[in-house]
C-alpha cells in the first residue's frame, strides 16, 4: 500500500517541494523485522531518519503490520539533508499502513525531527519552506514542531494552514480528526528597536560621524583609517543604529538568510533589527562569502541589509578580500560547485577599519617606527581594484587628552537616524518602480539622470580625475556620494560644494603618504 505526504528541502536559501511516497509490502508484526529503506539522494542525516522513526512509533504505540518500506523522496535527483524529512517520513509510512486516511494525507506536509521518544524537535530553513509550500498549490494545510509555528505562519501568510504539533502523536490525530486550530500569521515585525549603542557616546571625530551618517543615507561603503584607539571600532558598531528600519521586503529576505542558518529563535522568528556582523579576521573564504558541498550563505549574505564590519582590514585573507568584488558590485554573490551553483543576496554596507601602518601610529610625530617599504607592503594587502570599490576613505585622527575632554556630546543615533530616513525618503520617492533602494545602487542611465552636474561642477571633477588618477568606477562613486549628500542636504541638484565634500572621501592622508 503507497502513502503520500509533501515536505520541503533547502538548496542554499531556497526551498523546493518534495514528495515522500511510503511503500508498504509484507505483513509482520514485531519491530526487529521492519525495513526501512530511504532513496531520493538522502544524506547520512536523511538515512537515519528511519532509526528515529522507528523509534518513535514504539514509544507512540503506532506498529504498522508490515516488514519492508521503501520511502522515497521526489525528486530523486536533487539532494536531501538533514533531519526536517523524519515527520514527513513517519506520516507517510502511517498513511500507507492505513493508519491515516491516504487520500486526506496527500493534501499535506509536514516539517519536523523526530526524538527518540516522538516528541518533535524544531528544524531549520522553516521559513522559505513555508512560502515555498504556500505557492506551490498542491498542499492545503502544514504541520510544523511548536517552536517553528509562529515564523512559519509569518511566512505562509494565510495562504496555506499552519498547524504546530509537539509529538508525532499530536500529529497524527490533527490529520485524522481534521480537529485543530491553525497559527495565526502575526505581524512580527517592529519598528525597529535600535538596539545599537549611541552614537552621543562619541566624543569629537566629527569628520567621521558625518562619513558615516553619509553612508547610512545612500547605502555607501566606507573604510576608516587611523590609530588604534581611535574610536574607529567605537564608531562602526553605532553604524546600525543610525539606518532607517526594514521594510517588509527587506525583513523577508534578511530572515529567511537567518532561518536557513538556524539563526531564528521562536521568540523572535523573524529578524526586525539590521544585522551587524563583524568575522574575526582568520575567518575562511566559505566562512566570509559562503560555501560548502550543499552551499550555505556566509558572513556577507548574514549581513544582508545591514552592515558588515571588518576589522583589522589588511590582515584577512587576500583571497577573501578579493572575493568581496563580486559582492560589493552586484550585491550578490554566486557559489558554484559540481552540482550546481547557489546565488546567496549580499547588499549590505561595508564598514572597513585599518591601521596606517603595521606599528599603528602612522606618523613620525606620533612615534612612528615603520620604514616606507614597511608602510608600503601593508597598505598594497588592500588591491587597488578592491579599494576601488570603497565609496569613502575616513581619517579617524588621534585626539589629544585636551582635546577629548573640551569636545562637546555629539548629536545621539535618534537624531542623525532622523536626518538618514529623510533622505532615504527621497531617494525611495525617486526610484520608485526601478528596483534600485537606495543611491549606492545607481548606474548607467538612472546614473545619468539622477547625478547631473553643473559647468563648474564637471570641472571639478575633471580636476580631481587628473590630479588623484581616479578611475571610471571611482568617478560614478564620487557621484553617488554626492547624490546622497544633497539628499541630506534637502537640495535637488548636484551643487559643488557637494561633488567637493564627495571629492575628499576619496583621499585618505594616510593612504596617499
């Protein structure tokens, strides 16, 4: 007898619909003489869904009489891992006992791992399998572990019903019965609780919080370089807490990253507040941009809509380094293996923080010791092309005892997050309809037409590409950033005090020695 029920796998961040068919032949009535057999490209995980599920049906009391079971997971030529199949697994096997009505099982699906006793545990990736289940059509109704009923009604959005169930004995007689009640979908999202710390706690670097309230307004990446001890670290990590909240499309995507990794609490099954991730700098390339034989997203695509932090900028690895071009381009990044390829979002804003040079200090006046070869090879671990791709260079200065003691409090994160969301508006009113968020994602013709400058401000430029050997790509950046300062500055035109201000983010002292 064949019993039928759907499930759902994850290829990177996407999820596809499985059908698990059960086979039942032979008629028994001992456990030690059942055989479960499992194809469909299961993983080790996968193929020890059997031994749990076995289990869990002493334990539930559920002995279906038979003695061979052959389940098999469509489509077979994609692969198949982890332990979210064993709920699935054990209601196909019952449908095809006869236990469940086979016909009322095939409208659903069922996500979960099995305990040895039947309780169920929660699984990752709930949430792109809900929305995946949800358009598919062919599944009316899914039954999920408790702790994921809440992300997985949030992503369903009424479209399918959703049923949580602690055990494989809540299970079964939520499908027998048809007695239940679905999760309602919540609206999980808040405004944003600006959890950052404030940026009130900095005293002075006033060149560096304007850097960085500019690359909160446009989306701008942007490297700080400076001393240790100079606040930069201080800096990047209030950085999130000046950018405007999510929106509901942002909040899907970014969750739906967080949910394939296991990074979803019940308590919070969605991601409202902007990620802020900061990798060690021994960090691998998989580790930074993602990868592995069934690819998974890295730090970059953990970081999606929020910020990226890298600290110690020179010291990770050249190849992670140069790996990040892709990303900071397109905002994607493609992890291609044997069996395919995944392409995983990474529109983030990088934050950079270096030293000077290998001692730290930079300058002969503050006791530097370092020879200019020295100086030389540590900024050359940074390629031109890379640093290309940097929007904005930032001297983060050391300041004097007097000097930090004499700076007045700066303006706190709720005020200049004020100023940010004011011109993001523009720039949101501006590209309606065109896909593009925010001006750090312009080019070609919305390049053109949203960045015309004047006769004195082309001159400016033309100076500026002569004199500091600016490149092509770093001329469009210039005027991304000078879009973006006339967004803060309420002005509708690109004037030339913007394209000057856009000029000097290009020109670090201490990279230009």
């Amino acid at each position: 007898m064949l019993g039928k029920c759907f499930s759902a796998a994850v290829i990177g961040i996407d999820a596809f619909t499985v059908e698990i068919e059960a086979n039942i032949t032979g008629t028994g009535s001992q456990m030690r003489e059942y055989s479960i057999s499992i194809v469909g490209l299961p993983d080790a995980a996968v193929r020890e869904s059997r031994d749990r599920v076995l289990s869990a049906f002493m334990t539930g009391g559920f002995v279906p009489p038979c003695n061979n079971i052959v389940v098999n997971l469509a489509p077979a030529d994609l692969p198949k891992e982890g332990a979210a199949f064993d709920l699935g697994i054990a209601l196909g096997i019952l449908g095809g006992a006869g236990v469940l009505d086979a016909e009322r099982l095939r409208i659903f699906a069922a996500v979960g791992e099995l305990a040895l006793d039947g309780t169920l545990r929660p699984v990752r990736g709930v949430l792109p399998i809900a929305d995946e289940l949800a358009k598919g059509g062919r599944v009316k109704a899914l039954v999920v572990p408790r702790d994921n009923a809440r992300e997985a009604a949030f992503a369903s959005g009424g479209r399918i019903a959703v049923y949580a169930a602690g055990t494989l004995a809540e299970a079964v007689e939520l499908i027998r019965s048809g007695k239940g009640t679905p999760t309602a979908p919540e609206d999980l999202r808040s405004a944003g609780t600006f959890s950052a710390p404030d940026f009130a706690d900095v005293k002075g670097q006033s060149a560096a919080r304007r850097a960085l309230e500019i690359a909160a307004a446009g989306g701008h990446n942007t490297l700080l370089i400076g001393p240790p001890g100079t606040g930069k670290s201080m800096l990047a990590a209030r950085l999130p807490g000046i950018l405007p909240p999510m929106t509901l499309e942002e909040t899907l995507e970014t969750s739906r990253i967080h949910s394939v990794l296991g990074m979803l609490s019940s308590g919070s099954p969605v991601l409202n507040d902007r990620p802020f991730r900061s990798p060690h700098h021994t960090i691998s390339d998989a580790g930074l941009i993602g990868g592995g034989h069934n690819p998974k997203p890295g730090e970059i695509s953990l970081a999606h809509n929020g910020v990226l932090f890298l600290d110690e900028f020179p010291e990770f690895k050249r190849s992670a380094l140069e790996a990040l071009r892709q990303p900071l381009e397109n905002g994607i990044v493609t992890v291609s293996r044997a069996s395919g390829s995944c392409v995983f979002p990474a529109k983030f804003v990088l934050c950079a923080a270096m030293n000077p040079c290998p001692c730290g200090r930079g300058d002969a006046e503050l006791g530097c010791t370092c020879r200019p070869d020295e100086k030389q090879r540590y900024l050359k671990k940074i390629s031109g092309p890379l640093l290309d791709r940097i929007d904005m260079q930032t001297d983060v200065l050391q300041l004097t005892q007097d000097e930090l003691l004499a700076a007045p409090n700066g303006e706190s994160s709720a005020v200049i997050r004020d100023r940010v969301a004011a011109a993001r508006r523009i720039q949101q009113e501006r590209f309606r309809g065109t896909g593009i968020r925010c001006n750090s994602g312009l080019s070609g013709r919305e390049l053109q037409k949203w960045c015309r400058i004047s006769g004195a401000g082309e001159l400016l430029l033309r100076e500026a590409i002569r004199r500091f050997r600016m490149s092509p790509r770093a001329y469009d950046r210039v005027l991304k950033v000078a879009r973006t300062i006339a967004d803060l500055a309420g002005a509708a035109e690109l004037k030339e005090e913007h394209l000057f201000e856009a000029v000097g983010y290009r020109r670090s002292k201490f990279l230009n020695q």
